[in-house]
C-alpha cells in the first residue's frame, strides 16, 4: 500500500511540474530619455512568476548618465543590447521595445534574429529601412522635438523633469538622427506585436502613424492598452498581465 502511494505521489509530482510555466527571459528597452530603473516594478512582478528579465540601461542614460557624450548615436544603443544578449548568452529572448527603443530592437533584430522568440513594440516607434528616429517622427519633429534640441542634445520635452533621481534625462540628438537599415529577411519571422496606448478606447492619432499604423500594415498582432503612454511607469500590474496575453496568444508563455 506504501509503495502505491509513494508512486502516485511521485506521478502527480511529475504531472503538476510538467504543467509549469517554463521561465522566460524578458529584455527590456527603455524609450527616449529612460533608463533601466524606470522597469523595477515590471521586473519584480516577472520575477515573482518566476521569469528572468533583463532591464540594460543605455549609454548615457540614467544610471550610466556619466557616460552621455555627443557622438552616441543609435548604433550605439544597439550594440548595447546586443552585447547584453551576447555577453549574458540569452537565447528565445521577449524583446520589448518602449517607444523610441522600436528603433533600437528593429536594429538588435536585424543583427541577431535567431536569438529572439518575441518582439514587442510597446506604443513604440516601427521604422523603415534607411529611416532615422527624426523620419518616424514625421511633422512631429518640428513641433515637438527641435524646439527642445541644445548642445548636440534632445532635452526632455514633455515638462519640467524632477531633480531627484531616477528621472529622464537628456539624449544624444545623433541618437535620432541616424538611420537604421533593415534588410535581414530572418527578421519578418519572428512572431512581433504592437502594444497601442489609448485614452477612453482611443489612441493618438498624431503618434498612430509611427507605429501602429506601420504595424498594422505589417499584419502584426495589435494589442490595446487602456492608460498613458509610460505604462511601466503608471500601471506595470496590467502591462505585465498584457504581456502575458501577447504571449499566450504567440504559444510563446508556457509549456
């Protein structure tokens, strides 16, 4: 009798551990003016569900602000995810791009496809081959951007930043204005998603044609997310609940 017990113990171990989620690796890119820190609470609620995630922080950009100097530009930031994917050896990575970081994993992607299970653009820009940052922006640069552009820097445009730290802080402008090619046939494989922000079912329709309407034309999975543009920031519970809906619909979340 003790020996039918313990097997049935044993069998529906081995049956409640298969039914677990496999851990998976996220990596986050932080927006324009960002930094790492501004992804604390997504991480510890993916780590709480026993995911691993990475949150790098840009050359020049928040902790790594020491760093800032005029000749960073795009490539830069992509080789430092790259070096990231490379030197942690991550492979079946979620890459999530916030924003400006579109440009950045459009660029990581291009370089390494095959180490890339997921790629979400989150609210983010969805460029073209040969196209800057300042391209994406379109008619918005003029409005939004130059009138903030000093010494070789964008400044944060969108208010008074706090001084107290963390906090956005200002960017390189060679950052958005170098273009991004895109030829890696590899890439349109990878299962991709845009996560749009809206505000009373609706999104911004002077941001909508930096991206999603870009992802649309690229039949990408277009996901709705109900709240301000920085949803790591004012609602990191529901993004990652979100996240998980883009994956579970990719078969990408567990097994």
């Amino acid at each position: 009798m003790k020996k039918i017990l313990l097997l049935v113990c044993v069998a529906l171990s081995v049956a409640c551990q298969g039914q677990m989620r496999k851990p998976r690796i996220f990596l986050f890119v932080p927006g324009a003016w960002d930094g790492g820190w501004d992804y604390t609470r997504v991480d510890s609620l993916l780590t709480a569900e026993g995911h691993i995630v990475y949150r790098p922080t840009l050359t020049g950009l928040g902790e790594r602000v020491h760093l800032s100097n005029t000749d960073i530009n795009l490539s830069t930031y992509i080789t430092d995810i790259i070096n990231v994917i490379k030197f942690e050896n991550l492979h079946d990575i979620i890459l999530v791009g916030h924003s400006y970081g579109g440009m950045v994993i459009s660029g990581v992607a291009e370089q390494m496809p095959e180490r890339i299970r997921q790629l979400v653009y989150l609210d983010a820009m969805v460029p073209n081959d040969g196209e800057s940052a300042q391209v994406v922006c379109g008619e918005l640069w003029n409005i939004l951007i130059k009138p903030h552009i000093k010494d070789g820097y964008v400044l944060y445009p969108f208010g008074t930043t706090t001084s107290a730290q963390p906090s956005d802080v200002p960017q390189p402008l060679k950052t958005f204005t170098e273009p991004l090619r895109i030829s890696n046939a590899l890439v349109k494989k990878i299962p991709t998603a845009f996560i749009l922000m809206t505000k009373g079912g609706k999104s911004n329709s002077a941001t909508d044609k930096m991206g999603v309407v870009r992802a649309r034309a690229r039949n990408w999975r277009i996901y709705t997310l109900e709240g301000g543009h920085y949803a790591m920031r004012e609602q990191p519970q529901n993004l990652v609940r979100k996240l998980e809906l883009v994956l579970r619909d990719a078969g990408s979340m567990g097994e």
